[in-house]
C-alpha cells in the first residue's frame, strides 16, 4: 500500500535525519588537543629545512595543515595570555614583559578563560605544563579557571630534573630555589630526577588513556620543552655530534626529546580511538632564543622582539577532521584566534568573553578560506626594556623624527601592527640582528648596521620576511594609516599592570613556588 509505503519511508527519512544530527553533533564536538611549545624557533623544525630532526612534527604536519603565516606573541606569559582570553593584551594590562615569581598579579579574575568555555560545552578539561598566567593567590591556579585537572609548574625557567626554580631580588634580599611542580593545588613531590618532557608527555598520555571517549575532551599541553636551561638525557644528544656549537647540539637533543613527546600522544590518542575525532594543535608560544640554542634562520631578531623571528610562530593543526588535509596554509592567523575557533568546533559560545580581539579561523584552516583576519596588533609596552640586549647602539635618524613626530601616537614607543602584508614597527623593536644559519661560519655578515633602526619602520612582509628593505619614505599613506590605527588601539589600551615584587612569595627553605596572598 502507498500509505505504508509512505510511512517507511518517513521512518527511513526520520531514522537518517536523527543520525545525520547525532553524527553532526559528534561531529561539532571533537576532542581538541593543543601541544604548545616554549621558545620553539622558527628554524629549529625539519619542516623548515633545520639540520634538527623533528619526524613527529614533520610527518604529523604533512598530513595537516601546516600554518605558515601564523603570528604568537615574543614572549611566554603574553602568548599564553592571548591563547586563554582571545584578547590582546593591551586589554588585560599585561602588554609588558612576563609574570615573575614574586609579582602579586595574573589574569585578571574577570576575564573568562578557554577551558571555562570548553567545560561550558560539556567537555572534560586537562591541563598539563607551564602555566604562567599568575598564582600569587588561589583563585589564578588553572584548577580555579575551568580546568578540571592540572599537573605541572606554575613560573618557568626550571631544571628539567628537579623541577627546582631559583629566583632572586636582591633590593627584598631574597634569594630563593624552590621546587615548582603541583598536582591539581598540592605540591607534587616524588619526580626528582623524571625529565619534564617526558614526565608532562606521560601525564598527558594517562589523561587520554583514562578518559572516556564518549565524552568530548580538552587538553591543553604546556610543555617546558624547549626552553632553557639546556638539559637533556644524553640519549636525546647522541645523533647530533655533528653540531659543534654546545649550546645548539644540547638544544637539538631538547627538540628530539620534545618530537618524541608528540610523537607518544598522538598514538595515545590513536590507540585510545580518539584520534579519528581529534583536533590537534600544535604551535610554540614565540620565536627561538638565540641565546639558548635556538634559531629562527632566516627571519631578524629572535625571542623578546617584535621582529619576525620573535613572532612569526611554528604552528600546524593535525586532524581527520580537516577538509583539506596536507596543505600548506599561508592566511594570517594569531594565537588569539584560537579561543574563538575551538570553542566553536566545540559547539560552544563565546558570549559570556569580553570582546574578542581573535577570529574563528576553522574555515580557513580546513577549507583554505579566507582569513577574517586583516589586521593583528602585535603589542603596544610603553614600558619596553630588552633583558638580554644584543650588539647595537640604537640609532634614531634625525630625518625620521622628524617626519613622523607630528603623529598622534607616540613613535617612541615600542609597538608594531601588521594590516595585510603591511607591518609598521615603531619604537625599539629588540634585538634587530639576522643571526646566521646555525653551523654557518659567516659571523658578522647579518648583524645589522646601526643606522637602519629608525623610529618608524615599515615593511612588507609578503614580499619582504625577513625585514631588509625598509619602506617608510616610499608609502607615507601606509605609515600614516598604521600610525593612526597604533593610536587608536593605545586609546583603548587598559594601564599596564606591572606591580613590584612582593616580599611574602618567599616560599621559605623548605617549601614551594605557589599561592601566597
Ligand atoms: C637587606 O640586607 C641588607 C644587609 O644585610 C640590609 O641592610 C637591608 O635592610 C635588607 N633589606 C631588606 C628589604 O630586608
Ligand atoms: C615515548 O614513549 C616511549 C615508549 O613508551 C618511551 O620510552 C619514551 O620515553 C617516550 N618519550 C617521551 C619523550 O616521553
Ligand atoms: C572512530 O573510532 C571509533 C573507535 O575505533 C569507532 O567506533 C568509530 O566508528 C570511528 N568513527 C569514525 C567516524 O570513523
Ligand atoms: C613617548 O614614549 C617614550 C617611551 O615610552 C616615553 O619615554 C616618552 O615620555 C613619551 N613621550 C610623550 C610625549 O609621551
Ligand atoms: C606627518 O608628516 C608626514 C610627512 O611630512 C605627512 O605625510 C603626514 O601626513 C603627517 N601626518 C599628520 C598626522 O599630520
Ligand atoms: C667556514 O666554512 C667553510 C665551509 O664549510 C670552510 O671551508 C672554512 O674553512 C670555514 N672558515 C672558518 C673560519 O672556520
Ligand atoms: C625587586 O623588588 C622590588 C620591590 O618589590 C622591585 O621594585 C624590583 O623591581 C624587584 N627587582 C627585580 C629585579 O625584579
């Protein structure tokens, strides 16, 4: 009969409607994994051509995405910072510098965090690494802003072995070295001796293997690799005796040790059966430091800079999930562009934020669209001071003052903004050498001569990476439209907040780096 006939086909119709919707919400809610690295250089993945063997990354990124127009922040606190909030940080008061482990701030406590809004999606959230966003009290452990778990150090800097931090203030007299490593909020003993990278990998893998595939998870794993000090189990180092730089060869060992940690998760996640429904991300949080092994070659500058090889990041996405997988992806994209992307994966919403300066890039990662993104504030610190300056006398040519010094922003200070392929620095950037290729022995061929630091730059990135051909003179217009955008932006700047040491962080002889107000 027609009627029946109808009706299963109705059941037919409904029975596949209600599996597209269950497959559409399984599909919108992945398992997001984000690996972030600490002061990984540009130079320093086989992907990029480094004498530094990175198999993991190298394979893992030719079956992704590979993101090569893709900016972080110089320097650790702010990138994380940008990561968490999806906002700049000129709207957190955290443009300057880094949280050190006596200074009595963090996020502030208003700003809703990623994990807040992944856990809002219903998803499991886990945190494992370096979390330097602040701690000075409870309320700005990573356990009280929407993670569910956390397993590692709350500064940076330590002893990959011991897990010990060494901090000093010599106007408060302090001097102190105490262990910074905590499970959840208690101090985490029992791991003298267990290197980081593979002690945070192997809590990462035990978070997979524990959890439970049906419900969606977030992971977010903040590795102390590659960061100084230069420590690594000799059996990391053996393949690179061709290095004959110490510094270099030991830090090759760090990145191998680091390829290998990836390398375990994702056959965790595989094994676990995650892995078909997993969003990997794999970025670092600034350019290499050069002083600590790393290389951003051929990219100016390196970490502490607003130059390319301070900001121009590794990054790639890893996933089943991708539309377009093994494709090199050249759209602009920043690290405050993954809060608004992920938790849109996840089904979630931004709205409880306060306004965001990230896009949800996800359709520009997966289907090669257009980026929203046209303009990325790189940062605004009238507060700028380099910690490790390096060989130069800065050099404000008298012309240029005066040809921009009628400008409403202030061209003294440190900042930079990218527009399209546009990127105007004003200020002192940092450290402005091309340090060589590592292995080369041409020394002093890429320093920099001193007169080409103006207080204006501008550069066309797209055509020009490594910031050689100075543009300011021929595109007035470009300098003027940037300069006015600066100025706009540092309208809307919160005060920086950058407060003194506090005397009572000492944790004492016997105890740990945490919450102390
Ligand atoms: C630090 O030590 C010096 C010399 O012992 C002393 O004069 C000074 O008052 C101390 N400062 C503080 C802040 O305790
Ligand atoms: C990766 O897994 C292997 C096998 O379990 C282990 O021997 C190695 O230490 C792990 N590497 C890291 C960096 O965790
Ligand atoms: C993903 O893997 C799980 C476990 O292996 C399996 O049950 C599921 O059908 C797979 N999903 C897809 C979309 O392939
Ligand atoms: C401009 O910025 C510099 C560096 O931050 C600062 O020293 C100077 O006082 C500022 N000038 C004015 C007019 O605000
Ligand atoms: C500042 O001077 C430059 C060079 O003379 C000129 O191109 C620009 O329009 C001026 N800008 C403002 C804001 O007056
Ligand atoms: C620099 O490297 C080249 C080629 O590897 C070598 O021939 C030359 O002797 C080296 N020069 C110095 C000063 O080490
Ligand atoms: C040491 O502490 C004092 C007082 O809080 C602070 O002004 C100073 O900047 C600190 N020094 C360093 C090197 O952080």
């Amino acid at each position: 009969m027609t009627g029946g006939k109808g009706q299963a086909v109705r059941w037919i119709i409904a029975a596949v409607f209600i599996a597209n919707v269950a497959s559409t919400l399984a599909d919108r809610q992945p398992h997001v994994v984000f690996i972030l690295a600490d002061d990984f250089g540009w130079y320093d993945v086989g992907y990029h051509g480094s004498e530094i063997r990175t198999p993991n990354l190298d394979r893992l990124s030719a079956g992704g995405v590979r993101l090569e127009n893709y900016y972080v922040q110089p320097l650790c606190t702010p990138s994380r910072n940008q990561l968490m909030t999806g906002r700049y940080q000129i709207h957190t008061g955290m443009q300057h510098q880094i949280i050190w482990p006596c200074q009595p701030y963090c996020v502030p406590l208003d700003e809703k965090l990623l994990p807040q809004l992944m856990k809002e999606a219903g998803y499991g959230t886990h945190m494992v690494g370096k979390w330097h966003l602040g701690m000075y009290k409870k309320d700005c452990l990573p356990t009280r802003r929407g993670f569910d778990s956390y397993f590692g150090y709350l500064t940076g800097s330590e002893d990959y072995f011991t897990h010990i931090r060494c901090y000093q203030n010599s106007s408060l007299n302090l001097t102190r070295c105490a262990l910074d490593l905590r499970d959840g909020e208690e101090v985490a003993t029992g791991y003298k001796g267990v290197y980081s990278t593979e002690l945070l990998s192997q809590r990462a893998i035990s978070i997979i293997e524990r959890h439970n595939s049906q419900k969606p998870l977030f992971l977010y794993v903040a590795l102390q690799a590659v960061h100084s000090p230069l420590q690594v189990p000799e059996r990391y180092v053996a393949p690179y005796s061709f290095i004959k730089d110490t510094n270099r060869r030991l830090y090759a060992g760090m990145v191998s040790a680091m390829d290998e940690a990836v390398g375990n998760i994702t056959l965790a996640l595989q094994k676990g059966g995650l892995w078909n429904n997993t969003v990997l991300v794999f970025s670092t949080d600034n350019g290499g430091q050069t002083l600590s092994g790393g290389s951003n070659w051929p990219l100016r500058g390196r970490k502490w800079s607003l130059w390319e090889g301070g900001v121009h990041g590794v990054g790639f996405v890893a996933s089943p999930l991708l539309k377009q997988p093994g494709t090199v992806n050249r759209k602009l994209i920043h690290i405050s562009d993954w809060l608004p992307t992920l938790v849109g994966l996840a089904g979630g919403s931004t709205k409880g934020t306060k306004p965001l300066d990230g896009f949800n890039v996800w359709n520009t990662i997966s289907k090669g669209f257009a980026s929203p993104r046209v303009e990325l504030l790189h940062n605004i610190d009238p507060l700028y001071n380099d910690i490790a300056p390096c060989k130069f006398s800065f050099f404000f040519s008298p012309t240029f003052r005066d040809s921009w010094a009628n400008s409403s922003f202030n061209v003294s200070v440190h900042a930079a903004i990218r527009s399209s392929s546009w990127k105007l620095l004003t200020g002192y950037p940092g450290c402005d050498v091309w340090f060589p290729r590592p292995g080369d022995n041409t020394s002093e061929s890429s320093s920099s001569k001193v007169d080409q630091l103006k207080p204006v730059m501008l550069f066309n990135i797209e055509k020009d990476p490594e910031e050689r051909n100075e543009v300011s003179a021929q595109f007035p217009k470009v300098v003027n439209h940037l300069l006015s955008r600066l100025e706009q932006h540092q309208r809307h700047a919160r005060p920086i907040n950058f407060p003194d040491d506090d005397p009572r962080c000492d944790p004492g002889p016997t105890g740990a780096w945490g919450p102390w107000a």
